[in-house]
C-alpha cells in the first residue's frame, strides 16, 4: 500500500509527518509513503505581516 501525505515544509512540519508515518508503519510494516511538500504564499511571503496579505494567499 502507498499512503501520499501532503505537509507544508517547515521543519515542524516535516517532523511531525514522520512521526505520523512511523506510527502507521508500527501497524502496517509494508505501507509507503510520498511526502508532497505543499507551499503556500504564507510559505513564500516572509517579509511582511498576514494582515497585509490578500484574500486567499494563505
């Protein structure tokens, strides 16, 4: 079985998806995983405060 898990790619959050795999892996051995880094405007836009982002850019 493949499982894709999509996580933003913070360092936090990285690690927290390896956490989760690890503990489906205690119970399913055999599973794989793809890890799909998702980045938003959030992610990209680091200068400036969310109150001055657009409507949807997060």
């Amino acid at each position: 079985m493949r499982i894709r898990i999509a996580t933003r790619g913070s360092r936090l959050s990285l690690i927290q998806t390896e956490i989760v795999m690890n503990m489906i892996r205690r119970v399913e051995p055999e599973v794989q995983f793809d890890i799909i880094v998702v980045r938003t405007t959030g992610d990209v836009i680091q200068d400036k405060h969310y109150t001055h982002w657009r409507k949807g850019d997060f």
